[in-house]
C-alpha cells in the first residue's frame, strides 16, 4: 500500500520529519543511539522507498525512529555487549515510543500505525524467530536501510552529528518528500 500524504484526508498538514525530530520524546531517546546513524538510515529509507514505490514519507519517519527504543547498557563506563544481547527489546520499546510521540504530533494514525510496526521489526534480533521473507515492502525498507549504515562492533552509533545539522538535512529530506509527491522529484 502506497500512502500519499501531500494533502492529508481530514486537511492537516504532513508531519514532517523536522516536526519529529524538534519533539522532546525524540530528542530525549534519539541521542542514546546517535543522530548521525538515525539522520543517515533516513536518507538511505527515503532512497530505497522511491526506487521500490514504497511511501518516502512513512519510509523515512520510521527510519529516523527505528532505534529510538535502545536502552543503555553501560557497565564501568562501557558498553555490555552480552547484557544487551541477552536483555535488548529496543524494537518493542522504540515502536511504542514512536507511536506515541506521532500520535501527539497529531500524526493521522494509520501512519502511526505502520512506522510503529516498521520500527518494532525492522530487526529480528530480540525474537525467536527470523522475520526474513515475512516483511512488508515498507518493513523491508526500513531493514535494509538500516543494515547500509551499519558499522563492525556497533560503531555507527558513535558517529557525530550536531543538531543543527541534522535539522538541515532532514529540512532537505522533507523538501524532497513534498517533491516526490507534487512530482517533481528527479532522483
Ligand atoms: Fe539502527
């Protein structure tokens, strides 16, 4: 299913990626696991979505959310790879978080609905069972973008990225949205 949210049903105005990244819930999780990683698995979500006709928009929120569920696991100043391997729900955590600060932006809830479900299994790590085969196209999306900016030893997550920047790219990323849905979006 492919939304098209230039002009929402009931006449608000898109929620635009900059709109969730201002929210206090995002600024308060997203830093946990790093802004660059979240702002640049946006990037690549709104890419792959144009190229497999999945809905930037959704794509793209739910990229910038998808790891917005993790805990810190820091023991003695370091981080617990084996406690986060054995404990680690960030899918569950940041799926619920990101529904809910949609859902105050007033975001129309179908759309919160499905970026909360692209975040909850945008990785199978936590379940007991593999998701491969099984995603929706939007999931899918989400996964694969997610796995490009991928780094050995969870390094993409240490990557810097000040707010200032990352408020001007995702300004260009929701002017890109608009123009993929007016038209005008040349690749
Ligand atoms: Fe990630």
């Amino acid at each position: 299913m492919v939304y098209f949210f230039e002009k929402r049903g009931d006449g608000m105005p898109r929620v635009t990626l900059v709109d969730v990244f201002k929210h206090r819930i995002t600024q308060k999780y997203l830093r946990r696991s790093g802004i660059h990683h979240a702002v640049t698995v946006a990037g690549h979500a709104f890419k792959l979505a144009v190229k497999k006709g999945v809905s930037p928009d959704l794509a793209a929120k739910a990229a910038l959310l998808h790891d917005m569920g993790h805990y810190e696991w820091y023991k003695d100043g370091k981080w617990d790879y084996e406690e986060y391997r054995k404990h680690d729900i960030h899918a569950i955590k940041g799926a619920e978080r990101a529904h809910k600060l949609l859902i105050r932006l007033g975001e129309d809830r179908l759309v919160a609905k499905e970026v909360s479900l692209a975040v909850l299994l945008h990785t199978d790590s936590y379940l007991p069972f593999s998701l491969s085969e099984q995603r929706t196209l939007l999931q899918e999306v989400v996964e694969e973008a997610d796995r490009m900016d991928e780094q050995p030893h969870g390094l993409h997550h240490y990557n810097v990225m000040t707010p200032s920047d990352a408020v001007k790219r995702l300004n260009r990323l929701d002017q890109k949205i608009t123009d993929y849905y007016e038209n005008r979006f040349e690749g």
